[in-house]
C-alpha cells in the first residue's frame, strides 16, 4: 500500500504565495521520506507540524501570532485514526513544539486536552523543550499587532487587514499499513483576546482522524470551524455517505460556508490513500506527497472569497 501525505500553511488571500512554496516543498518531502522509511502516520504528521512550527513563515511555534497582549499562545492537537487516541494543548507559552506536548498528552495520560499552565508544567516534567518568549516573537508579528492596536480592529477585521492570512499549520497523512493521523498547530489569531481558543486544539472541530472515515486539519477562523465541528462532518461524509477526500473537502467547505458563512480551509486524506483540499478563503498554502509525486500549490487564488473551492486532488493542480 502506498503512503500519501499533505501538508498546509494556512488560508487566506496569500501574498507572493510563492515564498512559501520552497519551505512546504522541503516539510512535504521530508514527511514522504519517512513514511517511505516505514514510519506510522502519527510520526509522519508530528514530523511535519514540528517543522513547520520551526518555521517563523507561519502561524505556529515560532512566528505564532500574538495575541492583546502580544504574547505567542500556542494551540495543537493530533489524533490516530487507528485508536481514536487523540492528544490537545491549548494556551501553552514557551512550549518550542506544542504538537510534540500535544502527542505526549495523546500517548502518557488518559486525557485529551491539557490547557495552560498545567500543560506546560506537565511538558516540564517530561521534558519538552522551552523556549524564552523572544523565541516565538518576530519583528513581523510585532508589527502586525501594532497596526492591530491601531485600528482597533475586531479579530475579524485584523485577519482582512492583514491581507487575509489566517495562519495555522497541520498535516494529514495515510501511511504503508493503511493508518490515518493528522495534526494542526497555530498560534491563533492577531490580537485575539487573552484566554480566546479556536478550533485548532479541539478534537473534531481543527483537527480529526478516523480509519473508517479521513483524517483532516484545518485552518480559519476558529469560531467558524467549532461551531460546525468541521473536522469530525468531513469524516462523516467520507464513512456514512462514501465520499472520497476530494468530495468530503468540498461537501465539508459548502456546508461551512451555507451555515456560518465561515472563512478557512481543509485537508483531507481518506482511507484509500487520496489527498484533498478546499477553501473558503482566496487562497489556502498546501503541498502534498502522494505516489511519489509531489506537489506545492496556493489553491485558487481568487480576488475574493466566494464560496468553496477545492483544490483539487492531490496531482490535480
Ligand atoms: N484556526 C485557528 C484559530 O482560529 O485559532
């Protein structure tokens, strides 16, 4: 059985897309080497959200955005679709890689989602690495919360402002015996209120994995992926209507759409190993391994959100 894998960046109206493309190519292929090597689902996705949490070219660890109170306040979850093992971290400061918290949540305790200060303590004692706060803040993220404060803009407005990029990194794969994983990490959103979560840690809403169904991470405005449980109705689409990943991501895109008008992003990989994704949003950074081809794509760039889009098949654009 043949191992598939995509990645995203984030959703949003992508300026110069292409400075992204080098670094999704880089994470997509390193995760292919490893399912290649025979590693589990769960490895591959918890390798490539670590490496794009290293990347302060995105919304997650390094580079996370910063909320009022300009600190980074890391959100991350991963699911096994082979066991339903599930792990979550939600507002951990100085976390260098909350997807690796998150798996150790998964894997050594009986919860799901740790929060705050008892989750990094918990990171402390198994330790994980920490970083000091003027690791995760760039100069790009500082500004960006300036101009935020400036305008007093709503959370909405900043991400319009903020040429519509909404950030958030996660990775879907299918690996060689046949095992779904997916994971999501982010930073949340500019200037978000202090204490304010989205949808990225929650089970079922940012991030789900089901053999029987998909797996899925999402990216967006949180609120509008929590109130729809966008993860786990993709999954539902692909076991009880027996979509495939391409029309699931749609289905799930136009649903979020219809009922909330909601701005983001998914991908999919279902259990027969093909690669999707759709958006709301302009544009949605994505790369995907799938039969040994491997592809970097902004989505359909358009002027405007209007609806759902897919992109497309994993070799489809
Ligand atoms: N999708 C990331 C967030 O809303 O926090």
């Amino acid at each position: 059985m043949n191992a598939s894998l995509m990645i995203h960046g984030g959703a949003g109206a992508i300026r110069s897309p292409e400075r992204f493309f080098e670094s999704l190519r880089s994470v997509v292929r390193s995760g292919d080497d490893l399912l290649a090597s025979g590693a589990s689902a769960i490895e591959a996705v918890a390798h490539c959200v670590t490496l794009l949490e290293d990347d302060t070219l995105y919304n997650a660890g390094r580079g996370a955005a910063l909320n009022a109170d300009g600190v980074a306040c890391c959100d991350a979850s991963i699911m096994d679709g082979r066991t339903l093992g599930a792990g979550a971290v939600a507002g951990v400061r100085g976390v260098r890689n909350p997807v690796a918290l998150a798996r150790i949540v998964m894997e050594e305790t009986r919860h799901v989602l740790l929060v705050g200060e008892g989750a990094e303590r918990f990171g402390r004692a198994r330790g994980v690495r920490f970083e000091n706060e003027s690791y995760f803040v760039t100069e790009e993220r500082r500004e960006q919360l300036a101009r935020a404060k400036e305008r007093h803009a709503t959370t909405l407005d900043h991400m319009q402002a903020e040429h519509g990029k909404l950030g958030t990194v996660g990775a879907v794969a299918r690996d060689r015996d046949g095992n779904l994983a997916a994971a999501t990490s982010t930073g949340g959103l500019i200037n978000q209120m202090s204490g304010r979560v989205g949808d990225s840690p929650i089970i079922g809403a940012g991030c789900f994995a089901d053999n029987a169904g998909c797996a899925v991470s999402c990216t967006g405005v949180g609120e509008d992926f929590l109130r729809t449980a966008l993860a786990r109705t993709a999954s539902f689409f692909v076991e009880s209507q027996e979509m495939d990943a391409a029309r699931a991501a749609e289905a799930a895109v136009a649903y979020l759409v219809r009922r909330v008008q909601g701005s983001g992003g998914l991908i999919v990989v279902d259990r027969n190993g093909v690669c999707a994704a759709a958006h709301s949003t302009p544009g949605m950074l994505m790369a995907s391994a799938c039969d040994g081809k491997i592809t970097v794509s902004a989505g359909r760039q358009r002027e405007k959100a209007a609806g759902p889009s897919t992109g497309g098949r994993c070799d489809g654009y």
